[in-house]
C-alpha cells in the first residue's frame, strides 16, 4: 500500500468519525437530522465528506429518512458503537481548518475519559424489532408506560411512541404496522388536536394513504 493511499484512508475513516460526532452532537440520534443543517455544520467542506457519508450509510452507522421535501440522517446504534471506536482510537484527530467551536477538543476528551467506556457503552442497544407480533408487544408496553407514566388519558402521542423504539425498526415499518395494528381492532390513531406541534412531531406522527393525519393512539380493550 503506497503512502498516499494509506493516508486517503486514514482520512476516510477519521470523516466518518467526525460526521458521527457532529450527527450526535446535534441530538441526531433522537431527532434525525436534515441534509442542510448537516451541510451547514459541515461548511465549505461539505463535498469532501460524501464518501464518508455513503460509507456510514452502506455499514448500517446511519439510517437515511427520505420524502418528497427532504432528507434527514439518523444516528444508529451500530453509529454510536463506531464513534466510540473510532474517539477512542489514538490515531483519531481534527482538523484544525475543519474544527470551529461548535466541537471543541475538550469534548473529545470528556468522551474519551468517560467512565464506562463512553457512548455507545451508555447506552443500552436494544434488539431489532422483526416480527409483527414482537412489535405488538413494545408497542402495548411503551403505550402503557407513557400513558401511566405522564397521565395521558390514554391518548398517546404517535411522535412519543416512535421515539421510545428508536431504531428498532425502520420508519416505514413502523408505520405500516401501526396501521395494521387499528386494523386488527387493537388501537385507535386519531387526529385531534396537539398544542405543542411542531413540523418534527408531525413528521413522526402518521399520515395515512389520502394524506390524513393521526397524532394519538388508543388502545382499545
């Protein structure tokens, strides 16, 4: 492997690093984050992180949200896993054209210091959901949790209950299983009204085939 070829690849891998930490660092693990705010971070060197970007994309690191208005990147767990990895390796360094303040080095300190093994040891990974009767179940318990927890009423917020699974399922999966879910009789999704909307929480609310919005869900029997 010649010299240059070997430091394309150093670089290659500390993008991904990066990209993973800026993503995190703007809550992108709970709330996607949209191609211009990325871009935005990114600044004038934007261009020079597509190969990382696809990498992380074709490993799993991060999931792509994709509609008609725009697209958001997601923070995977198998992500955090890789910023971890990758903070944690010695190699590991900003740029010092590419940093700002925004992420200052005593960040990537506190990371690599922290007690337990840093972020994806914080954190809890739970299983892929990939059974219908599996979802189901989280559904029923999350749905009981928040509505016990917070004294909804029994209408739970459809935004809350996708941000407790995360990614444990896909987006699309998610949906389409809710609905199949009122289909069986087992919930209702309702409209109504939420005084707290915001174009995230509507976006990971439902919308059904005709351009419908549900907001809540009750849970029937």
């Amino acid at each position: 492997m010649s010299p240059k070829t070997k430091e394309s690849h150093v670089d290659v891998q500390q993008a991904q690093t990066r990209l993973l930490l800026y993503l995190w660092d703007m809550d992108g693990k709970e709330n996607p984050v949209k191609r211009g705010e990325l871009n935005k971070r990114l600044g004038k060197y934007a261009k020079d992180y597509q190969s990382a970007l696809t990498a992380l994309e074709e490993s799993g690191a991060i999931e792509t949200i994709q509609n008609k208005r725009s697209v958001k990147f997601a923070l995977t767990d198998k992500g955090l896993q890789e910023l971890e990895t990758g903070l944690q390796s010695p190699d590991f360094v900003f740029v010092g054209n590419q940093v700002g303040t925004k992420v200052p080095n005593a960040l990537l300190r506190w990371l690599r210091g922290m007690k337990g093994g840093g972020v994806a040891a914080s954190q809890k990974v739970a299983p892929k959901i990939s059974k219908y009767d599996e979802f189901k179940s989280v559904v029923f318990a999350v749905y009981d949790e928040l509505n016990q927890g917070y004294n909804l009423g029994d209408l739970v917020p459809i935004y809350r209950i996708r941000r407790e699974i995360g990614d444990r399922t896909k987006r699309t999966q998610f949906n389409d299983w809710l609905v199949k879910m009122q289909a069986d009789d087992l919930i209702q999704l309702m409209a109504g009204e939420m005084p707290d909307m915001t174009p995230d929480k509507q976006e990971d609310s439902i919308t059904l085939t005709g351009g419908a919005f549900r907001y809540y869900v009750k849970r029937l029997g």
